[in-house]
C-alpha cells in the first residue's frame, strides 16, 4: 500500500478516526484529515496507532489518508474505525441532566473500550503470527543441527573403522 484515501460526510460535526497498523514493515504509517479545501485538520507521521477527534467548520466531504511511502516495499495491514457521536442540541449554553451527562460519558467510554479490544485483538494475531514463525525457524534450526550431527557421527566411525583396518602389503 502506497497510499489511500477515504472520504466521509459527517453526518454532525464532531469526527473521530481511530486506526492501528496490525502487520508489515516497522508497523509505522502517516494519517491525516483534510477538510473538503484539502486543509490538513490533523496529523500523525510514523505512528502504529493514533485518534484524531476534529471539528468540521464546514459541510462537505472529509477525506482521511493512509499512507506508506516512507517504506512503500512493505504493505501494511491497517484497521480503522470512524465515528462520531450525535448529541442532539448540545451546545454551551445548554443545561444538560446530569444523567444524561452520565450516558454521554459512558457512551464515550464504551467506544474507547471497544477500539482498545479491537487494538489488542490486531496486536494478538500480530504476536501470535510471530510466534509462529520464531516456531517455525527453530524447528528448522533443529533439522538442520540434526542431520549435521549424523553426518559428523557417520564421517567418524568411518574415519576410526579405516584406521583400525589392518592394511597388509603382499
């Protein structure tokens, strides 16, 4: 993956992007957010997992970009989630219940909850898939020393059966 680009029309102005590379290279990769003029309205370069939360000061199509060329000879496995939450008549003047305050803040912590499992999940196959392959190696290693040591082993009783041998002259 070289580059990719997404496009997203917030349905409300808060948007949050939630994303961590699961596999490939350094497991590092720029992202951002533009605004429909193409504004960068936020930012991470070489991160394996990020959030940016921005605010639409306009209507129209966001983009968000994945992009690898800093080490475009590796893809990279990305996971993604983009939402934001409607709060209808939310605004500062507004007096809010403290209940419904309380759902707002559980909600929030709800959706963190959910990208964190959805993280270690990636992060679990990511190390299970290294296990594997450290397995793998070493269960090659082990082949290899093996047959070396037969052939060793071989190569001396050959070597102390030919200088015991009585060589007669006629």
């Amino acid at each position: 993956m070289d580059s990719e680009i997404a496009r997203e029309d917030p349905e409300e102005r808060r948007m949050t992007v939630t994303y961590q590379v699961g596999g490939g290279g350094h497991l590092d990769i720029d992202f951002w957010i533009a605004d429909p003029n193409g504004h960068a309205m936020g930012k991470h370069i070489k991160q394996s997992t990020g959030t940016i939360s921005v605010t639409a000061e306009m209507d129209g199509r966001h983009e968000y970009c994945f992009s690898n060329q800093m080490s475009a000879i590796a893809d990279k496995i990305v996971s993604f989630n983009v939402h934001g939450v409607i709060y209808v008549g939310e605004g500062e003047d507004e007096v809010v219940a403290p209940i419904e305050r309380e759902i707002r803040l559980l909600a929030n912590g709800l959706t963190a909850v959910k990208d964190e499992q959805e993280y270690i999940v990636v992060r679990e196959r990511t190390h299970r898939n290294t296990a594997e392959s450290t397995n793998s190696r070493v269960k090659w290693w082990s082949i290899l020393q093996s047959v070396v040591l037969f052939a060793v082993v071989a190569w001396q009783i050959y070597y102390l059966k030919s200088f015991f041998e009585v060589k007669r002259v006629i």
